[in-house]
C-alpha cells in the first residue's frame, strides 16, 4: 500500500467564533486552517476494508528525517491495531478540538487521523532548528564560563539547570501573544526566593493582552512598573552563569522563546554596573574597577555640561593658566558654548549609531577613522575648541565602562537633560539636575522593590556588594533588600 498526497485548495476560513469556544475538530476544518499554506501536507494511506489513516502536518515546522521513522513506518504495520498502539515509542497524545489541534499542528507536531473510529492523535516532531552553545558576543570576559544562550528556551533552561542541580530551582510556563504564541518561563528558587516577586511576575505576564511578544525588550516594557524612564528595571544577560548567580540570590529569571536574552529582576540600579567578572577578579581588584564604573558614570553625565556651565556663567572660576588656553581655542568660533557642545554631541551619537549598523569590520574602522578625521576637521575649520574635542572623547570612553548597555543610552539622555540645565543657570542648574535625577531614581521600582535599595532605604549588610566587593567568604547573607526566605548563603550556621 502507498501513501497519497492530497492538495490542500480550500479557500481560507474566517473563524468567526473566538479562542474560547470549543469548536468540533474535523477534517473540513483542518484543511481550510491550513489554505494557502505551501509547507502544509496531507497524506492519506488506505487500511483494510474501507479504513483511511491521515497525516497531516506544516513541512518546515517539523523534522522531516524523523516522521518517517517515527510515524510512517510503524504504521504500515498497522493492521488492527490502534494508532497510539502503532506509535507508542512516540510522544504521542490524543486531540480534542479544532483549538487545540491547531495550537500542536503549528508547534511542530503530526497529527494522525483514524477514520475508523474518527479519532485524532498529535505526534510531537518539532524541528531541531537552533545554533549551537557559542560565546557571548555583549558580556565578554576574559576568565571563566564561555557559554551563552541561544534561541532556544529548552536549551536555556538546560544551561541554567546544569549548574543549579536542585528540584528547588522551579520553572513555570506562559503563553504571551495572540499571534507570536511566545513561550515565557519565569525561574526561581523555592524556599529562597520571596513568593511575593514570583507573584508580582506571575501576575504581569498573565496580564499582557497584545499580539506579539517577540524578545525579552518588548516583554520587559509590558511588566516593567514605570514604562516612561529611560533607566531599564530589568537586567538583561546572555550569560547561564550570570543568570544561575542571580537565582541564587533570591532573583527571578525570565526567558522569552527565540531570544538569547533573559530578564533579570527585582533589581536595583546599582546592578548595573555589576560585572560578572567581579566575582572572578581578586576582591581589590575587583573593587577598584566597580568604583571606575561609578565615577565613569558620573564623567559621561556631567563632564560636557561642565564645560559648557564654567566656560558660560562661571568662567572665573577657571585657573588662569588654562583659561589662557581656553580663549585661544575658543577666539575664532562661531558658536557658544551650548552649540558647539551640542554639534559634537549629536555628531557623536551619529556615528556611534552608523558603527553599529554598519558590518562588524567596516563598524570599526568607521568609529576609529570617521572620529579622528572628523574631530579634526571639526577643529581646523573652527566649529569646535581642541579642548572640547578632548573633553567629549574622554566622555564617550568614560559611557561605555558600564557593563550593562542600556543604561550607556541612558547616559545621553541624563547628559544632554543637564547640558541644557547648565547653559541656563551654570553649575546651579546642574546642581538642580543632580538632583532631579535622584528623585527620579528613587521613585522608580522593579517589581514594586525599590530601585536605589539598598541605599534608601537603607540595608547596611547589602553595601559589602554594592559600591565595593567584598571577599566571597564575607558574602554570608544574600541581599536583604530582595527580602529572602533564606537569608543565610551556608546550609547551617556555625
């Protein structure tokens, strides 16, 4: 006996009645599902008598090497058999309406039809597509893990379970997206991590009414609580070990299917500037570069508007011997202050944007040539002081020692807020935007947990890791303000 293909002509159904309405499942049904869909296939093979046994499934949904191992074969042994019989070594399971049939037809399964006794059965055969574990291309470190995560949420998961061993490590599944059909998990440690934040998550996600959820962004902008900041209140990383860290700690983790990146939270805004080298690096050193990252921070934000406050309202306050330098550079511009920072400003962001979407090679020579050229083209043709040129390439270096990238886009935002400031009322207006920022930071929250803890409010026992690290061992609770079930690191105290 052979298999017949059957071409799929109807013309496309209009469902009418909504997700919710349990629709009877039929072949009529199945076909007008899949109209015009070219990777679907329908295979009919006669059985005895007057028995037909059906396949139906979408080709690139689903590994072709395997179905006819798997499906084809055991059913030309058929006989009287049942079709779950034939199968059994399969994941196999029966079907029950049209939703649901359709739901497990585009997640890569084959359905089976008995005509017999008109019952549907769903053999899962998803298609293995995926690349392989391979380093992380955003969190580069020298020592250490260099595995990282892919497209994959089963892989993901694997990664993480691998260095977190335990039936206490707990994985919950969501569907977000009434066209995306986006797999979220939320992962946490039970009996560690407080139940309120797995709620709090919970609760978000199972509120999200939209069509497409397609990476982690665009989850964390319907479950972040202030959507209008530009600072993140999630932490995105590639990293397993990174994620596995934070798990322990009392974090929840959230993976997105077909996103490398997971969401990291509650957190606050001081992880990040967290790097997962520091917990590599000797504590000193380690130390000693976190502190970099905070004074990087505040070089990028206020290094230019600086500038623009002394050399507009406060210039007497410049040494003489450098304000000298200052007027000589400055005598044949054009522009005031406010511009000229302005100029370069802008055009530094334009080139930062043109390297990162042109082609890696061609990126790099574009932000290395493209800045020198143009800096001192900009200082030959008087649009610009040598000292401001100085001053704005010290800044863009000082923005990108902050390991998370997000906050990096913050720091313009935060820059070009006080530059304005500062071209107004001078280092008073700075002042004033200083301390705008601090408010803002504090009334922001992740997942309702205060984003400057544990600086307000206070946990004095959280600073061993906040603007130093201190040595592992002196590291014997997790962080009190994540309010942990388990708040001590050893099994037993001594």
């Amino acid at each position: 006996m052979v298999w017949k293909k059957v071409t799929n002509g109807l013309a496309p159904d209009n469902e009418a009645s909504p997700d919710k309405v349990e629709i009877p499942l039929t072949m009529e049904a199945l076909i007008q599902a899949t109209a015009n869909m070219s990777d679907a296939e329908i295979i009919e093979r006669p059985v005895l008598d007057e028995r037909k046994i059906t396949l139906l499934y979408i080709k690139s949904l689903i590994d072709l090497e395997r179905l006819n191992e798997t499906v084809i074969e055991p059913l030309n042994h058929l006989s009287d058999n049942t079709v779950n019989e034939c199968i059994a070594a399969a994941g196999i399971s029966e079907v029950t309406g049209l939703q649901n049939a359709k739901r497990l037809l585009m997640q890569g399964s084959v359905l089976v039809h008995d005509s017999r006794i008109d019952r549907w059965w769903a053999v899962s055969l998803p298609n293995p597509l995926g690349r392989s574990i391979e380093s992380s291309e955003t969190e580069t470190i020298i020592l250490g893990p260099k595995d990282s995560f892919s497209e994959k949420i089963e892989d993901n998961i694997n990664l993480i379970r691998r260095r977190l061993p335990t039936p206490n490590l707990k994985a919950e599944s969501f569907t977000v997206g009434s066209l995306s059909k986006t797999t979220i998990v939320i992962m946490y440690m039970e009996g560690v991590t407080n139940p309120k934040h797995v709620a709090t998550a919970r609760e978000k996600i199972t509120a999200i009414d939209y069509d497409m959820i397609l990476e982690a962004s665009h989850l964390g902008f319907f479950i972040e609580d202030h959507v209008h900041s530009v600072f993140p209140q999630f932490m995105q990383t590639d990293r397993p070990d990174a994620s596995a860290y934070f798990l322990g700690t009392g974090k929840l983790v959230i993976l997105v299917g077909g996103t490398p990146f997971v969401l990291v939270a509650p957190i606050t805004f001081f992880h990040l500037f967290q790097s997962p080298e520091d917990y590599i690096n000797r504590w000193l050193v380690a130390s000693f570069l976190r502190l970099i990252r905070y004074l990087s921070f505040m070089i990028s934000i206020t290094l230019i508007p600086l500038y623009v406050a002394l050399t507009t309202h406060h210039y007497q306050m410049i040494p003489l011997q450098n304000l000298f330098v200052l007027l000589e550079s400055r005598s044949k511009l054009p522009f005031t202050p406010f511009w000229e920072a302005c100029l370069m400003l802008i055009t530094l962001e334009i080139m930062k944007e043109a390297s990162l979407r042109m082609p890696t090679k061609s990126g790099q020579t574009l932000g290395v040539i493209g800045g020198i050229v143009i800096g001192q083209a900009a200082v030959e043709a008087g649009f610009a002081s040598k000292v401001l040129i100085v001053l704005v390439g010290i800044s863009a270096i000082a923005s990108f020692l902050v390991p998370n990238y997000m906050i990096t886009k913050a720091n313009t935002m935060v820059q070009f807020v006080l530059l304005i400031l500062a071209s107004f009322l001078g280092l008073l207006g700075m002042v004033l935007g200083l301390i705008l920022l601090l408010i803002h930071l504090n009334g922001l929250s992740s997942l309702k947990q205060p984003y400057l803890a544990p600086l307000a409010p206070f946990f004095g026992k959280d600073w061993k890791d906040l603007f130093i690290r201190a040595p592992l061992p002196s590291l014997k609770s997790r962080p009190l303000f994540l309010h942990p079930l388990k708040k001590w690191r050893y099994s037993r105290r001594r």
